[in-house]
C-alpha cells in the first residue's frame, strides 16, 4: 500500500460538448471533471464516492481508457497512457478492465456464460481455443461458480451470481487495476457483502489494485485503503480512508456521511434531517468559487468568489474547503 | 358501515398467486397485519420476497396473471378485496393515496404540475378546474416545493428526482386519503436528497398524522421512520413488531441477519463483513418448513419439516423455532 503509484491521474479534466440537434452547432459544454488529481499506489483501493452527476463514473471511464481527457494526463505504471496509440494503448487496455454496476444489462443475454467470459481472451488472441476454455473454467471456479455455468445464459443467474461472471471476465486478461463502478448497488444487502469479500480474496490473490466507485460510504469504506469525495467534477476531499471516515473535514463529506439513515432506530430519529438544502447545480454552468457554496451550510462571501486550493489536514488528507471541520496543518492555513 | 377495530387497515390472511408461463409463484403467503390512524408501518425485505407484491394487492393493481386467492384487506372496514373495477378505481387515489419509487415513471410526461396534483380532486371530488389549481398550488407549499404557484404550469422533466418525488407526494395527498402506500419512496435518490426526503415525511407525519405503509428495502428509513416494522422473507411476514422491539431485540434469525449484514460508517475495515450465504428460495417451489432455513445457521430438522407459526407476545411477534435470546 505504500508502493509506487500504480496509477496517477495529473489535474484530469473532461468536458463534454453539447449540440444543438438542429443546427449542429456547439452551445454549451457540460464540466464532467475539472481538474482532478489522485495517485493510487499498487495493490491498493482507491474508493471513488459522490453522488449522481458528480463525475466519479467519467473518472472511472478515463482510467480505462473508454474516453480521453479533455486535458491533464493519466499515468499507468509510470507511463502516460492518455497519449499513447495504436499497438501499445491496446496492451495496456489489458491491464485495465472495468465492472459495471448492472449485472443484467451488462452481459449479452444471448451469449453462454463461458463464451462471455472467454471473449476478451478471443479478442486479444490469447491462447489456442482449448487453453481458453481450461481458462474459463479456472476463472468461473475462481469467482465461485458452479463448472456447468459455462453452458448456461446469464438470465439464469440472480445478480450475485452475475457480478460474479462480471468479474470473472474482468479478470480473464489477468489485470493489474480494476475499476468498479457501482459494483454491488445493484444487489440486496445479504448479497453485496458475499461480492465484496469475493472482491477483497481477489485482490489478495492477484495483487490487484482496485478502483471503487461508488455513492454509498458505507460499502466504500470495507474496501478502500484511500478516499476521494467528488462533488460536481471536483476533488473535495482525498486522503486515507481511515483518516477521512474518522475526521471528515469538507462539510460535504460530512454531510455525505451524516445523511446514510442508520439501521438503528434511536439515534436516527435523534439525528438532525435536511443539513443539505437546495439542490445540485448544473454541471454546464458549476457555481463560481467553491462548487459546493449554494448548499454549504458553512458558507461564506469567501466561498462564492475564491475557489478553495487542497490543502493537507494530515499526513496524506487533503480538503478543499475555506471553513474546514479539522485545523489543518501547520503552516499551510489559507483561510 | 361494517365493523373495524379502528385500525385504518386490517390485511388478513393475505394470499396472493402470480401466473408465469411455466409456474406459479406464491408471491405473498398468509400474510396478516394491521396499520392503526396515524402510524407508519414498514414493510421491509429484500428483492423478491413480496414486499411490493403487497402493496400492488391493496391497490388491486397487481401484474396479469397475478391475483388474490384468498384473505381480507379492509379499508376503514370496508372490504377492497370484494369491490368491483370502478368502485375500486373511487378508492385508489382518494382512500388510499401512492407513491412510488420512479417519479419519472409515475409522473405523467405530458401533463402539467397542476393538473397532475389537483386531478384526483377533479376526479373524486368533482373539483373545478380553478379550485383544483389553487389546492394544487397550496399542496405543492406544503411538500416543501419552491414557489410553488410558478411550478403549477412546469413539466415533470424539468424538476430534479427530488422535486419530482415531492410532486407525487402532493398528488398523493390530493384528496387528505386515509392511507399512503409509499413503495421505496427514496430508493432512486441520492443520499442528500433522500435525507430532504425523509425529513419531509417526518414533519408530514407530524402535521397530518396520516396512516402509512412504508415499503422498503432499507432498514435505516425504516429504523428513522416506522413505529412498527413488518419483515417480509419469501413471501411470509417473519418478524413484526414495535420499531425498537424488532431492531433491538431481534428474534428472528433472518432479521438478525439481515442486520449484522448491513454496512455501517461505524464497523471497521478489519471486521470481516457478514452475507447470509446463498439465496432466497424460488417461490414456485418454496422449501416446506421454514423458508429461510436453507440459509440459516441455525437451522436444524425441525426447521426444515413444518412452518413455524408466528409466537411472542402480541407487540412482538415471530416465526422461528430458534430465535435469538430475548434481552432484558
């Protein structure tokens, strides 16, 4: 965990255009990321939290290589893979792969089980037919599937079960990082846990370095070894997960943790309800200063003018914010 | 008007059945509980288990092929289960008022704000147009809309979920109904949201005093919602009882499992996460004793030869031949 960054993203920044349907022409941009920078060292987890629209799945996409940057560049062992081409971007595809959130629209229904597994192994030309299918099986029995589940389709499978094909095709190009986007949001809670500790065995075994994006704190924080809170294409909060879950220090975080409604009934009746007012501004026209100052309940004139640099709150946790919940470092202070 | 022992709702012996092509699923199996005015009830269970099942039957709204094959559901004690198409059509959205977990989805794209909010006055109370506008209007106030007179004329796609979810509220509350089914009302929120949400019910309860039955898979809304908790599992109600009693002291063994299952903000990285291993019983061919014994530890023979009727005291009731130790 203290290794060399297997991954390191310098200042990202993706925009989308929007055109008009009629005359074709560009007539707004929608700010997916602005400006994002995270270092994920090999055999960690990085947990990526926000809610919708704040840009963590776009994050998850340009790790992978499904789109480019708009700006900043994307280091993978070393390498900048945002400007690489041809033969050598399609070799590090390989040690990129990606799992979906929705384990019933992202598995062809027409396809057996093995065959989408061995798909990527076809595609990339690894191995004689045969090797492939002896690799199939290890991979389905490595996820816990039963060996008949090769033959069978995917819409026989419950959707624990189909995370788990998922990955068993994620891991079929023997990857270095996985990115997960919303991997169990799908799933009962008895269930998510079953493909978490999945996730975690794996990882162990293969030295994998993991990114999980997600909304939801609680099932972030039982894989991550590192944070990063996105709010509207901003980082506002990255550090340690232990540090970040024990001293939350941008009153978005903060709020993000207080609004889980908790399985126990006397102190979530206790808590205080609507920290957080208004609503989410657009991401075609992000709020001038801090992003996050139309619904801070901490927000000054500061806010709306000056946009908060990241500033250490500790040995590797960092915040954007001008009125932080932690004093931060020596020496640094802004505010 | 027929007997009632004053509950707003009495759901008794409740079996529902839904026709597949190959099979028949029992969705909801004996299935009895009451809802008393003013109070929230949460049904919660997991995917599958009949939950919305439930809810679909008291409105008599449930999917072809599907249908009550026998139990009771009377609304202040009038029977729903005997009434034709077009006397339950005058019970649904001025009796029983919905709402529902995709408010893009039960919003009509097409119609005004307004006139989605003020049409159940204008169906079931004969409301003019004018009359139905400023109700709309003084409904939209009380969900906690912004402006909400220059809202009546928007369309649903130009509200945010939340705004949406709030607009479907106020429809729901048109016509002040005796009960709200509420089926995952901030499932496709996001948390913040939820939490406005949520607050918003809190204080609706506070302020009307409406009977609810609050459908969900999240046993935090129901934990800061409900002040009796029914738990559903493949079709049956497994635990029912008070809110702290259910939550504090659990006795059914998928209760409780379902609870050490759920992540906390609290729990550390280093405490192996729970699952219940495997998975919910196929309910066309239910196990027949307990249903959850494929996946309890507990289990022994006995669980796996009868059904455990429902046992404890009449403010907590369950069904499991072991359940956990009753704390003092």
């Amino acid at each position: 965990m203290s290794g060399a960054p297997l991954l390191e993203l310098r200042d990202i920044v993706k925009e989308f255009p929007i055109t008009s349907t009629v005359l074709q022409r560009r007539v707004g941009l929608v700010h997916a990321v602005s400006g994002v920078s995270l270092s994920v060292p090999a055999g960690s987890t990085l947990g990526l939290v926000g809610e919708s629209g704040c840009g963590k799945t776009t994050v998850g996409r340009l790790i992978v290589g499904l789109d480019r940057p708009t700006a900043g560049s994307i280091l993978f062992d070393g390498r900048d893979v945002s400007s690489l081409s041809g033969r050598e971007r399609r070799r590090l595809h390989r040690d990129r792969q990606l799992v979906f959130q929705d384990p019933y629209a992202s598995l062809d229904p027409r396809m057996r089980v093995g065959e989408i597994v061995r798909e990527p192994l076809a595609i990339h030309h690894l191995g004689s037919r045969r090797q492939q299918r002896v690799a199939v099986q290890r991979l389905l029995e490595e996820v816990g599937l039963p060996p008949d589940a090769a033959a069978r389709f995917p819409h026989e499978f419950s959707g624990g079960q189909r995370q788990r094909i998922g990955l068993a095709r994620a891991l079929a190009l023997n990857p270095r990082l996985i990115v997960a986007d919303e991997p169990v949001s799908a799933l009962d809670v008895s269930i998510r846990s079953q493909v978490l500790n999945l996730m975690h065995d794996l990882q162990l075994r293969h030295d994998l370095t993991y990114v999980v994006i997600s909304h939801d704190l609680t099932v972030v924080r039982y894989v991550s070894d590192l944070l990063g809170v996105m709010y509207l294409g901003k980082l506002v909060e990255v550090g340690d997960a232990e540090a970040v879950y024990a001293r939350p220090t941008h009153p978005y975080t903060a709020a993000l943790m207080a609004t889980i409604p908790l399985p126990d009934p006397v102190r979530e009746r206790a808590k205080p309800h609507g920290l957080i007012r208004g609503e989410l501004p657009s991401a075609t026209n992000p709020p001038p200063g801090c992003r996050f100052h139309t619904r801070c309940p901490r927000a000054a004139d500061v806010c709306r003018i000056v946009e908060p640099p990241l500033r250490p709150f500790g040995e590797r946790h960092h915040a954007a914010c001008h009125f932080p919940l932690q004093d931060p470092v020596e020496g640094t202070s802004a505010a | 008007m027929s007997r009632s022992d004053g509950s707003v709702l009495t759901v008794a012996s409740l079996r529902v059945v839904i026709a597949l092509r190959h099979s028949t699923v029992r969705a909801v199996d004996d299935v009895s509980f009451t809802i008393a005015p003013g109070e929230t009830v949460g049904l919660v269970g997991e995917s599958g288990c009949g939950k919305t099942t439930i809810g679909l039957a008291l409105l008599r709204l449930l999917p072809a092929g599907g249908r009550i094959v026998s139990g009771s559901v009377r609304l202040g004690g009038h029977e729903l289960t005997t009434l034709d198409d077009e006397q339950m059509r005058a019970v649904r959205g001025d009796r029983i008022g919905i709402v529902f977990q995709d408010p893009l989805t039960s919003l009509n794209p097409t119609m005004t704000i307004g006139s989605q909010v003020g049409e159940p006055l204008r169906i079931h109370r004969g409301a003019t147009a004018r009359t139905a506008r400023d109700r709309a209007a003084e409904l939209l106030e009380l969900v906690g809309l912004p402006s909400p007179s220059r809202q009546l004329d928007r369309y649903p796609h130009q509200l945010s979920g939340g705004m949406r979810q709030r607009v479907s509220l106020a429809a729901a509350l048109a016509c002040d109904p005796a009960l709200l089914i509420a089926d995952e009302p901030t499932t496709a929120l996001d948390v913040t949201t939820q939490d406005q949400i949520l607050e918003l019910f809190s204080r609706l309860k506070r302020e009307i005093g409406m009977a609810v039955l609050l459908i969900t898979h999240d046993m935090g809304v129901v934990a800061g919602q409900a002040d009796r908790v029914l738990v559903m599992y493949a079709g049956k109600l497994v635990e029912v009882g008070a809110t702290d009693q259910v939550f504090y002291r659990t006795r059914h063994r998928y209760t409780q499992a379902l609870l050490e299952s759920i992540p906390t903000l609290t729990s550390s990285r280093a405490e192996a996460l729970h699952s219940i291993p495997g998975q919910p019983p196929d309910l066309a061919h239910p196990p027949p004793g307990c249903r959850f014994a494929p996946r309890c530890a507990f289990m022994t023979d006995e669980c796996r030869a009868a059904q455990p009727a429902m046992s404890g005291s009449q403010a907590h009731t369950f069904a499991c031949i072991h359940p956990a130790e009753a704390r003092a």
